[in-house]
C-alpha cells in the first residue's frame, strides 16, 4: 500500500531536517518520533516546529538568520518542493508560530524558503497581523527575478490556500489580490501561472463576477498563455456549466454537443484498469470547441457518495462530426484516496452539461 503524505514525517525526514540545519539529527529524530504517533500531517508538522524551537539559539532573530543559511540551493523549474526539501516544511511552521514578533526577519526568511522549498503556508499569520507590511512585500515578491519568489506572491495571498486557514478578508473582498493576478498571469514560469490559475479559481466560489471580468481581459491579451490560465482559472465555473465561464474560454454552451453510448464495466475491482468509451457529436453547423470530463462518483466512508473530476481531453468537432473518446481509469491505491466497496457511479460531463449516471459496483477482490 502506498505511503500515506502524512508519514512522510518520520524518523528520516527529522534525521536529515536536524542534521542539514547543524542540530543532533539523530536525538532531534529520536525526540521527535515517538510524540508524531498517529498525528495528521500538519500537526506532526507541528511537533517538528516545536522541537526546533527548543534545539535552535533562543534568540528568534539569530536562530532563523542561521536557518536561512543552511537551506540549500534553490530549486529549478521543474523540480517541484515534493520531490526536493519537502523535509523542510516544519522551517516554515517554525516561522509561523515563533516569528510574529519579529515581521521583518521573518518575511526576509520565507522568501529565501520559498526559493529552496516553498513559504506560501507561513504568510498567512503575517498576512493578517501585518496586512500592509504584508501586502507591500508580495509587491517585491511579485517583481522578483526568481520564478519561486514570483509564485510566492501569488500563492501566499490565495483565499483559500490548502493547509492553511481561510484569509476571511480576501473572500470578503479579494479586489486587493487582482493587480498581483494582473502582474503574473503572463509570466514565463508554469509555475507561477499554475499559482495564479488556482487563485483565480479561489475568487471564482465567492466573486465569480470579478473572476469573470478578470478574465475576459486576460483572455483579450496577446500573452501567450492566457488562454491556458483562464480555462483553468476559471475551471470550478467551467464545471458548474457557467455560460459565461465557457464562452469566455472558447467552448461551446448550449446543447451543441450530444453524449451518447457510454460504455463502461458494470464491475470493477480495486487495482483494475477499467475503460472508459463515450460518443460526442457536434449537432450544430459550427465547429465547436470540447472540453470533456468525467465524474466517478465514489463511496465514502459513510456511504455517501461524492465525485471526483478527471479529464477525458480537449479538443474541436467538425459541424455533424462524431468522436468515440476512450479513457482507461485505473482504480490505483494512493496514500490521498482510499477505496470503499459498493455501488459507484460515473457521469460524462462535457462544456460543463453532464450524463445521467452509469453506475458500477467496485469490489476490494
């Protein structure tokens, strides 16, 4: 069975966390270990923060400059925190418990983070004791000549940042995050567009007028990637079917496209490799943009069912054309899904109009 994100904190992540930053690696791993136990992944964090502090000089200001010069080189493009310094993760909560008193030192530090890991998560306390502080440090951050500084502008003040808690005044009024948007939707790095492309889609769930005339001038660019950014920006409206989200994106709305002779297992085992066929036809006089997806609505523990999106592909359909899209789906275990046996079901969604559900019963033999 794959190894769950959370166990990624264990004895040898805190060995190579304590010897990189010049502690006793071996005791700060022996310390640490056995109070993790059965710990979700932010509190383990946690626990890791809170051993620094009590093997890291006293003093704040000395102890994270020393941090700092112990972080390594910065990653390139490409090479993504998970695969690189995802050890280094309890540097950022140690900035974000022990560091508010001293706002200065402590931004300096997630900006070199950020450049060797990743420092989104510590902003947020900054964020909201020091917004104008804050906010004129994401300015910098948002000019800087490092693609990972870039990122760091956008992600930090996303609304709703995983494994952070929500930024309440950017739901209320996220108007404050557009001109960082407006500075690097175009940038050269997938990186920072990728940032950019989730914030927007944040603003969508609460501000979806602001999203959309955000957007729509995007989209009017002649910046390379813009399309790219605003179909993802813009994907949770995409996906509720949102005229103006579709149009503004270049597919097709209406009952332009037809779903016929879906096709999949009535049976299927976790570890099989099931697959998906579905017929699409273009019904108009026009060529029409296709965005296709489909939903597996799975079991959840409490027997529920809740569906999760994958992407069947993009593409255009000659007026009166058919296309018969195949999609193998493979009922992989990961250490993020866990698999419930019982009656599932799954539903083709294209341009945002979605199929009746097929459903299929998954078995754990």
């Amino acid at each position: 069975m794959a190894k769950k994100m959370k166990e990624y904190f264990d004895a040898k992540a805190a060995k190579t966390l304590g010897d990189q930053l010049g502690i006793d690696g071996d005791e700060y791993a022996a310390y640490v270990v056995p109070r993790v136990g059965e710990l979700e992944i932010l509190d383990r964090v946690t626990v890791f923060a809170e051993a620094l502090r009590d093997r890291l000089p006293e003093d704040y200001a000395e102890a994270v400059e020393g941090v700092v010069e112990k972080l390594g080189p910065e990653l390139q493009e490409g090479e993504g925190y998970f695969n690189h310094g995802f050890h280094l993760w309890p540097v950022s909560r140690y900035i974000e418990l022990y560091g508010l008193e001293h706002p200065e030192e402590s931004l300096d530090a997630i900006e070199a983070l950020t450049r060797a890991f990743t420092g989104e998560w510590a902003v947020r306390p900054y964020l909201e004791r020091y917004p104008e502080l804050t906010l004129a440090r994401v300015d910098e951050w948002s000019r800087s000549e490092s693609h990972n500084v870039r990122r760091l502008a956008s992600e930090g003040i996303r609304p709703r940042l995983p494994w952070a808690k929500v930024h309440t005044p950017f739901v209320a009024d996220p108007s404050p995050i557009i001109p960082v948007l407006n500075r690097l939707y175009a940038d050269e790095s997938l990186f920072v567009r990728k940032s950019v492309a989730n914030n927007l889609n944040d603003i969508t769930r609460t501000h979806p007028d602001l999203a959309l005339e955000t957007a729509r001038r995007w989209a009017a660019s002649d910046a390379p990637h813009a399309a790219w950014v605003v179909e993802r920006g813009l994907r949770g409206l995409i996906k509720q079917g949102y005229p103006e989200a579709l149009g503004i994106a270049g597919f097709a709305t209406g009952d332009a496209i037809q779903i016929s002779d879906i096709e999949f297992p009535e049976a299927v085992a976790v570890g099989d490799t099931a697959v998906l066929t579905v017929s699409l036809t273009n019904t108009s006089s026009e060529p029409q943009e296709v965005l296709g997806e489909y939903r597996v609505y799975f079991v959840k523990k409490n027997g529920t069912r809740r569906p999760s999106v994958f992407r069947l592909g993009k593409f255009t359909l000659a007026p009166g054309e058919t296309r018969v899209v195949e999609k193998n789906h493979v009922f992989r275990v990961t250490g993020t899904r866990t698999y419930y046996p019982g009656t599932q079901a799954l539903t083709v969604v294209v341009n945002g109009m979605e199929s009746e559900p097929e459903e299929f019963e998954l078995t754990t033999e």
